[in-house]
C-alpha cells in the first residue's frame, strides 16, 4: 500500500509508547507469596489470562485486571487480594513513554496526524497520552468502543470514528497478537511491529519490523 494513500498513523499505547510497567508492579505486591525465582513464570501466566480475559464480551478494564489477577493467583495456590489488582489500576496512569517515543513521535506527527487506539479505561489513557510528548488527533480507548483488541470491533470503531477504511491507516504495535495480526486480517494499509520482546513476531503478517520508535520517522519518508 502506498504511503500516498495513508491519512493516519495509529499506534497501541500500552506497550508500544508508553512503557508498561504491571509487573513491576506485581512484582513488588505479591514479593511475599511469590518466590523471585519463580516470578518470571508468574508474570508470563499473568500476562496470558490478560488476554484471555479481553476477548469476551466488554467490561471495565479494572475488572479485566482483577480478574486476570485473581485467575493467576488461583493456578498458583496464591492468596489472592484484590488491592493488589487496584494497586495496578490506580499506577498506569502515572506511567511514562519509553525514552525512545517522545521525539519520533513528534517528528511523525508533523507529517501525519497520530491516533491512539488503546485496551484503556476513558478515565486512565489521556494521563499516559498527556506524557508522550506529541499532538493526538484521536484517543479511542476499548470502553468507547466496547471491545478490546485483537476483536476487530475495536478496529471498526477507529475506521468509523475517522471516516476512513482500513487502507488509510498505518498502525504501529510491540504485539502481534493483540494488535498486527488483526491489523494483517483487516487488510489495513501498512503495519510496523516496534520489537519491545512483547512476545515473539512472524513475518507471514506482512508487517515492517523497527527496533524502537527511532525507525518510524523513515517509514513515513521524513
């Protein structure tokens, strides 16, 4: 697909720009029931019944934590607290960009303008997005669109809201399988996988593949 043909340039938030700290966070909390030794595996399961739980109906992003949290904790035998999933909750929206993000993405977005399209609550994603150093022209967050990624009404609510198909946006992500592969489904015009280590990539989704933000500017000719 053309560059010429591309009116935005969406991106993943979590992950992708901001730098997302949960198991740092769960680190610190469950330090007591889970031996540091095993926490690596913890996280890994954590991370896994996050998205487990995204790909079912709509809820509240706190609940998709504490439940994803709670079904952890279960598979573990681990004493489960549900401060420890609000712990996380009231933490993202302080957290920061990558020291990668903030000038590429400035200079991207005097070429074309930036949209967000986040697995976020309303109430958490503008502070993260405040913090990116650069103009949004769209933030769109799963509770507006009442799906999370990778189900494409989550997708169709960006193309809808921007008036546009699926050919004018190159979308940018860490993760394949919440954000690149639906993107590849979609047929949305190009796509660049950002390698954070978020999980492994694969090339048969037709994606460009960056190190970290500073390859972004080239891709859209600047």
């Amino acid at each position: 697909m053309p560059l010429s043909k591309i009116r935005y340039v969406s991106f993943d938030c979590y992950g992708t720009l901001t730098n997302f700290q949960v198991g740092d966070v769960t680190r610190e909390r469950l330090a007591g029931r889970v031996p540091a030794e095993r926490m690596p595996a913890f996280l890994e399961d954590f991370t896994a019944y996050r998205f487990d739980e995204v790909l079912g109906a709509w809820k509240p992003y706190p609940d998709v934590l504490h439940r994803s949290l709670e079904r952890t904790c279960r598979r573990w035998g681990v004493a489960f607290d549900p401060a420890d999933a609000q712990a996380i909750v009231d933490a993202i929206p302080s957290w920061g960009p990558h020291v990668d993000v903030p000038a590429p993405l400035a200079r991207v977005a005097e070429k074309l303008p930036l949209v967000i399209l986040s697995n976020a609550a309303d109430s958490q994603i503008q502070a993260n997005v405040d913090r990116l150093g650069a103009p949004f022209h769209a933030v769109l967050a799963a509770e507006q669109a009442q799906a999370y990624k990778p189900r494409f009404q989550a997708f169709e609510y960006m193309f809808d809201t921007l008036g546009c198909g699926p050919e004018h946006f190159l979308h940018v992500s860490s993760s394949l399988r919440y954000d690149l592969m639906s993107a590849h489904d979609l047929r949305i015009g190009q796509r660049v996988f950002v390698e954070r280590g978020h999980g492994p990539g694969n090339p048969a989704y037709g994606y460009r593949a960056i190190a970290d933000l500073g390859g972004l500017p080239g891709i859209v000719g600047i």
